[in-house]
C-alpha cells in the first residue's frame, strides 16, 4: 500500500501553516507521517505551499516527496499529482492534518480491498481517511473528470469503522487548541475530544 499524504494547501482557516505547527514535540505532518509508516506502507508527501519548510520538516524519514506545482487549483489538483507518482501498488489519499489517525485506522480500511474496489474510514458515520483504492483504478482515476467524491460514487465502497482520529482534522485555530488539550491516545480513541 502507498499512502499519498496531502501536504500543499494553504490552511487558509488556520492562518498560517498548520503542517508544522508543534505538536508532541515536532511539526503536526510528523504524527500523521508516522502512523502511516507504523501501518507498514510506503508514503509520498505532496507538497505545493511551503514546500521547502514541508521538505525539511519530512527530511530523513526516507518517504518521497512530489510537488504539486498546481496546488492553488485546490486539493484535486494535489491528490492527482500524488496518484501519478504511485507506481504497480494500492493505494490511500489521507490529508496530512489528521494527527490523531492510527495504523489501526490505515491497515483496517486497507483490508478491505479484498473485498471492495475501494474503501473509507469513518467513525460513527462521518466520513474520514483513509479513502483507499485498489491499483487498478489508478488510470481510471487519473482520467476521471469530476470529483473525488462522484469517482467513488462509480464503485463499490468498503466501509472500516475507525477511531475519531481518522476525522479529527487540525485546520483551525480552534480544533488546534482541543488538540493541544486533548490530544492524547484517549482522544484518539474517542475519549477526550468527542465532549
């Protein structure tokens, strides 16, 4: 499974980069990287704003990076960047400010793909990350001209009840201070942010 990790907005809600905020110790993308890795899965970073303060912050971790020159068209543009730079493999697209996401959350929505074409996370119904997919929709995606959400309405959709991690996004001054408050592995398993 390649994870493809979207890092090129502009958290414009935020109002500055929220990536590389401090969280835990070290930028915010470096808790959401690590799940990834501790799920075993390859990564690509998609970079657009900031690159190089994204690049850095990644640096060492030995996961690719692809910039995503169009990022100011929006996530789209950035998503599709990443799924071209995956080679013969799975794949999962998870925004790079979910601090909270576990492997459990990766590994679980990945494992249905045996079953699905593609699959999401979701906790207590609402949708989350990772939203998976199976290789062979690769080139179909890559031409599909619509949204992400009306590609997966073309297929079966799998669907792993996962922690509140796999919503939890960091992208508000707001949600950042509930994260700094509560932002522990309780929280992550829906104890501590979910009030």
């Amino acid at each position: 499974m390649t994870v493809i990790l979207l890092a090129a907005g502009l958290s414009e809600r935020m109002g500055c980069s929220k990536l590389l905020l401090p969280f835990r110790g070290r930028p915010l993308i470096i808790s959401t990287l690590s799940a990834v890795l501790k799920a075993e899965s390859k990564a690509i970073v998609v970079t657009g704003h900031e690159r190089e303060k994204i690049e850095d912050a990644v640096a060492g971790m030995g996961i690719r990076t692809v910039y995503a020159d169009e990022y100011m068209k929006g996530q789209r543009w950035s998503t599709l960047r990443g799924v071209e730079a995956v080679e013969d493999d799975d794949f999962a697209i998870i925004p790079a400010d979910l601090p909270l996401i576990s492997p459990d959350d990766i590994k679980g929505t990945a494992a249905l793909l045996d079953r699905f074409e593609t699959a999401r996370a979701f906790h207590r119904g609402t949708p989350g990350h990772p939203v998976v997919y199976r290789r062979e929709l690769r080139d179909e995606l890559l031409r599909f001209d619509g949204t992400m959400k009306q590609f997966l309405s073309h297929h079966a959709m799998g669907r792993f009840e996962g922690s509140l991690g796999c919503t939890f996004d960091a992208d508000t001054p707001e949600s950042y201070r509930m994260l700094l408050d509560n932002g522990t592995a309780d929280a992550a398993n829906g104890t501590g942010l979910e009030g």
